[in-house]
C-alpha cells in the first residue's frame, strides 16, 4: 500500500494512505541503516510502501525515490544532516524584523538549500502590525534585496488579518514547507487559514525576544483549500550541508548571472584577480549582505562536500 509520512518523531511515523485514511507504522527490520546518512532515515512528505498490521497500524516497508528535500546539519551529529521535509513544490520562509528578529544570514541558508533541491521560496515577511516608521526603511532595504535578485515578497500581518488570501493563493494545489525562527507566525497562520486545525501557538519570550518552540516535530497538515503544508519546528540556526563548495556561488542567483565573467573557472570569489562576482560585489549588483552570506558558508567547515543519493 502506498502512503505519504505525515509525521515522524524517530521510531513512530504517522502516514496517510490515498484515501485520506491515516495508520500509525513502524520501520521493517533494517530498513533504518541501508544506505541512509541522515540522522532521520524516514522524512514527512516522504512516499513509503506499508503494510497494514491492524485497522490502524502498519509497518514501512520501502521509502520510494524522493524528488526532492530540504536539508539541514544536525545539531548534534554535525557531519550528517536531518531531513526537514522531502517531496515538496515549495518553501516559505517566515521572515519577522522584530519578536523574533531574523538575519540575513539564516534566510539565505535556507534560500541556497532550496535553490540547491531545485525548490520554489517565497518569503513571507509577517508581523508587519509592529513596524513602526522608524523600522520601514529596514523593511523595504530587505524587501529591495530579495526582490531584485527575483523572489517572491510578501508582506502579511496574521494578527491583523492581512494579505492571507495571497498567501492562500501560492499555497493552493501544492505542499508547502514552513520554515522560520520560533514565533515568526507559522502556526499562527495556519490556524488563521484553517481555524478547525487548532495548531499550538506560543508567546514570545520577554528576555530574549525569541518565540517559544511549539511545534516539536514536523507535521504534514491537509487545509481545506485544496492544501499540504509542513508545520517544521522553530529554527535558530541553519547549517547547509550536501552542497559542493565549489558550486555555491551557482545556487545565488545573481553570482550566477555574472560567473561567466571570471578569469578562473575554478574562481571561488575570495580574493581571484578579475573576479566577476567581486566586482559585482563592488558595483552594489550584489548586495554586501548576500556577498557575506557567501564567504560565512564557503568559511564552515568542510562538512557540506559530500554527496549522496541515498537520502
């Protein structure tokens, strides 16, 4: 029979077979270690054979091949990964620049990572309710940035009810990962789209203006729209891992769009003569916090080279 893993917290994994039905299943025999380098053998969204042992419960047989995933570096095995969400259309990156406050940084982590699975981001800039006139020009430097490089932008307040029909909209017909710092919205929004799905939320913290984790596993969620989203946990930091150094340059686009222009084709950007990227950098073409981005992740260390098809 097959199935779609809904929910996965280790040795359990919720999966919904295609009629909607859902079976709580367990992984057959050792089926954990064949060839599989994350730390979770078994992702939500992934595509699984199962055999039913009872009315309700089963047993995973085979994972089917994925077509895509998000993937970041464990936080405690930092030489292997964990499998955030697979089988996805598309990413939204919940961005707030206040309770909590996001980076650059983190947002274009998770950018390269999609770039690099060949998976759509839309950034979602939410809480717009609590920028005052002193916080716009920050908001439109960011929404500027991303905007000309060629992302999608969209500035949403769920407290205030504003442009979740947008949002509805890119969601509809396809599975959708929520992505984003603990209290950025993503449950909030949820909710605010399919009030009867009742997802916890949580407060931000008053010492470290940080959201509160509620959400601790990812979680597949169906929307009465027409709609799969997976409701990941907060994250405050995002290490890739699985990307070839030498090809990071090629999953930003705008270094992307000016490579051709560097003397070496082995450039790496750094400090090469005639390098086209630099001058780019120079130029204002690409933004100095993209360009930072850059060097911090070409700077990690070299645990992100390996590749493998066995995810």
């Amino acid at each position: 029979m097959l199935g779609r893993v809904t929910k996965s917290t280790g040795a359990i994994n919720l999966v919904r077979n295609e009629e909607g039905k859902v079976f709580t299943c367990t992984v057959k025999g050792n089926f954990r270690v064949k060839g599989i380098r994350s730390t979770n053998p078994v992702a939500v969204g992934d595509r699984v054979q199962f055999e039913p042992t009872n009315e309700n419960e089963g047993l995973i047989t085979k994972l089917e091949k994925r077509d895509n995933y998000i993937i970041r570096k464990s936080i405690n095995l930092s030489k292997r990964g964990h499998i955030l969400a697979s089988n996805i259309d598309q990413v939204l990156v919940f961005i707030t620049l206040k309770d909590p406050e996001t980076t650059f940084g983190f947002i274009d982590r998770i950018l390269i990572s999609a770039e690099a699975f060949h998976i759509a981001p839309i950034l979602v800039f939410n809480k717009a309710d609590l920028l005052d006139e002193e916080d716009r020009p920050l908001l439109e430097k960011w929404l500027t940035v991303y905007s000309d490089i060629g992302y999608r932008c969209i500035q949403i307040s769920v407290a205030e009810k504003v442009n979740l029909e947008e949002i509805q909209e890119v969601m509809e017909g396809k599975t959708s990962m929520l992505a984003g710092h603990s209290g950025t919205g993503k449950s909030s929004l949820v909710n605010a789209l399919d009030p009867n799905l009742n997802l916890s939320t949580g407060a931000i913290s008053d010492y470290h203006r940080q959201g509160k984790h509620t959400t601790t596993f990812a979680e597949m969620h169906q929307l009465h729209f027409g709609a799969d989203i997976i409701d990941t946990p907060g994250i405050r930091g995002f290490g890739i891992i699985d990307i070839d150094k030498r090809e990071l340059s090629h999953y930003f686009l705008e270094m992307r769009a000016v490579l051709e222009g560097c003397k070496f084709n082995d450039c790496q950007h750094i400090n090469e003569p005639k390098c086209a990227v630099m001058e780019a950098a120079k130029d204002g073409f690409i933004a100095q916090s993209r360009y930072k981005s850059y060097l911090s992740m070409l700077d990690e260390e070299d645990e992100q080279t390996y590749r493998t098809n066995s995810y």
